[in-house]
C-alpha cells in the first residue's frame, strides 16, 4: 500500500498475515512539532490543536485542544481520502486547554485501520489540522 503527494510519501511494505500481523511504515514527511494551518483558517493563534505523544501513535491517541474562550466546537477524524472516521466533539468547549482521546475506532466502533489520519477541529472563525500516523 502506498500514498503520496506532492509533500507526504508513505508506504507500508513487509506486510506479514501469518500469527500477529505486522508491517514497516515509512514517511517521508517527518510529524511537524505543531499545528498545520489550512488556507482560510482563522490567523488567531490562540485556538491550537496537537496530537500527543510519539508519532507514529497506537491507539488511543490523545489530541491537545486550547482555546481562548468558551465556544462551539467540532473535532473530527478523517482518513486520506477525506472522509469522516468519527466526530469526537460536537457542541460547547470550555476555554482553555484540554486533552480529547481517541480510541482508534470508526462510528460503528469498528477498528480503524494503519494509516494516515486527520484531526480537524473547527470553530467560528476558522479550522487547526494535526496530522497523524496510527499503527496497529
């Protein structure tokens, strides 16, 4: 399996289907140490969002929100293709910092597979990405 881009490369080769399942991951692109921006998201730098821990990450995977005031708020997983995996909040956020997990699951509660993911958090005025690579 292979994904690339004009700035990520990642391949999974050695895959092994005989007793515990395993792989190599490379990515070309090493984890930024902080948010990615997108186009049109809001130019505060107030409102953050940063995958804890090591990257790449097993599951559970624990994101790191802050915001400078209460708010509404939405954060989302979505996988290379841009679809939804999972809402993990949708409603009001306390202002301030705080820690939301994620449990590696899919709406149903299906397993998610290895992969490159996406967290979204979005709020009025604009949207934080964080970038992150789990394993299984």
């Amino acid at each position: 399996m292979a994904f690339n881009d004009s700035e990520h490369s990642v391949s999974i080769a050695q895959v092994s289907w005989h007793g515990p399942h395993s792989f190599v991951l490379t990515d070309s692109c090493p984890p930024k140490t902080g948010p990615l921006d997108v186009p049109g998201s809001s130019p505060s730098s107030q409102v953050r969002l940063e995958v804890l821990g090591a990257h790449p990450a097993r599951a559970p995977v624990a994101f790191h929100v802050h915001v400078p005031e209460r708010m509404r708020a939405e954060l989302a997983i979505y996988d290379l293709a841009g679809r939804r995996v999972r809402t993990l909040l949708d409603g009001e956020l306390a202002a301030g910092v705080g820690e939301i997990r994620w449990d590696g699951r899919g709406v149903r509660g299906e397993t998610t597979g290895a992969g490159v993911y996406f967290a979204r958090l979005s709020v009025a005025g604009g949207q934080r990405v964080a970038r992150l690579v789990l394993l299984r």
